[in-house]
C-alpha cells in the first residue's frame, strides 16, 4: 500500500473545506484496494460508535436506528474506517486516532441519490476541573 496516499487522506482531513472532496479522495483511493483492505482488523470503538450515533440523530432530525456498523482498524497507521447502515442509508466513517479527527458519509435519502450528507467531528479532550485550593 502507498503510504503517501493514507498521508494525503490525513491532510485532507485536516484542511480541505469540501467534505465531498475528502471522501472521495478515501473512495478512489482505498476501497477497492485488496493491499489495504488486508491491513486492518476488526476492533470495536465506542467513541465512534457514539459519534455515529449522535451524528446521524443531527442530520436527519430524529433518532436514527444503526446497524451492521463493522469497525476496521489499521493499528500501524492509527486509523479507523467502516461501513453502517442508518436504516435504510448507506453511511461509512474514517477516523485518524493521532489527530482525533475523522468524517462521516451518509446517503441523504432512501432510496440512494447523488446526494450524501457529510459531518467532519473532532475529539474534545475535557480537561479536569481544577480545584482553585490547589496551589500545586
């Protein structure tokens, strides 16, 4: 697999303002790639799963059933990716664990259209609250 195109992805990520064109970039370039494919295993994420969850309820305005949401890992790399089901949508997730950033893609209507709704998410760290008697 060319490591540079799993970089690029990740710089997409990070920058690019059109979410369409980042995961297309994902989609040309690693779903039909046996070598990649190969690379992961599967490992359940709660984060993501709570992320998709609580993403897909916001885009579609009501609480959204998920289903065969199969989480793939790709432990040298740091990266996450899978394919769900949002009732009767298509959707899939990728996530970079280093950079706690990741994007979701769904179908906007069933039966499937051209038209994918699209939701960058980043990790927030919740730092602890401080105790202002500690001077420490």
């Amino acid at each position: 697999m060319n490591i540079d195109r799993l970089q690029e992805l990740k710089q997409k990520l990070t920058i690019e303002a059109d979410l369409s064109a980042i995961w297309s970039f994902y989609m040309d370039s690693f779903v039909d790639d046996t070598e990649f494919i190969e690379l992961g295993e599967p490992k359940y994420n709660e984060y993501l799963d709570a992320v998709i969850h609580k993403t897909c309820e916001q885009m579609f305005g009501r609480v959204i059933k998920i289903t065969d949401f199969l989480t793939i890992y790709i432990a040298q790399y740091g990266f996450f990716h899978a394919p769900f089901w949002a009732e009767k949508r298509i959707g899939g997730v990728i996530y970079f664990e280093d950079l706690k950033i990741g994007l979701i893609a769904v179908s906007a209507d069933y039966p499937p259209t051209d038209e994918v709704k699209y939701s960058r998410f980043s990790e927030v760290m919740q730092l602890p609250t401080s105790n202002r008697l500690d001077l420490n």
